[in-house]
C-alpha cells in the first residue's frame, strides 16, 4: 500500500498542470518525524486495549479519524499515522 501512495504522490508532483492547480505541498523531514511519532499512539492504543477486560479477541479494532484531510493539517497527520501503522502490521 505504501508503495501505491508514494508512487501516486509523485506522479501528482511530477505533472506540473495538477501541481499547480492543486497547489500541492510536500511533506518535510519534520513532519516525517510528527507522522512516525503519531504511530506509536495507534500502537499505544491497540496494546492498551488488547489487555482490557472489555476486549474480546475475536473482535476487530478500528480507528476513526475526524478531521479536514489536507496536507499540513494535524488530521492528515493523524490519518496517515493511521494508515502506517496499519502498513506496519497493525490490525
């Protein structure tokens, strides 16, 4: 799935017309660093779960987002988070 996204990133950077009318804007090294550290909250929550009286282990997890999905936005973070750390075995 990663692949798939960056691959599909890059192809929007790449064509200048989307590029331009879209105004699109890079994720920077600092932000990486913001995403990577919101997945440890995913994880967080997961394991916190998994060992609460209340969870039955046949049951899945899920986790919701709200937010306005754009770039720079602490929603995106959290949702890309989410997607990494379902990326990363997380389920």
């Amino acid at each position: 799935m990663l692949i798939i996204v960056q691959d599909t990133v890059k192809a929007l950077f790449a064509d200048r017309k989307i590029n331009q009318t879209l105004n699109l804007g890079a994720v920077n090294s600092i932000n990486w660093a913001r995403i990577l550290a919101q997945t440890t909250y995913y994880f967080h929550a997961y394991f916190t779960l998994t060992k609460s009286p209340a969870y039955k282990a046949n049951h899945k997890v899920r986790f919701v987002v709200v937010g306005v999905l754009r770039a720079q936005n602490p929603s995106f973070r959290c949702i890309a988070s989410c997607l990494y750390s379902v990326d990363m075995s997380l389920k």
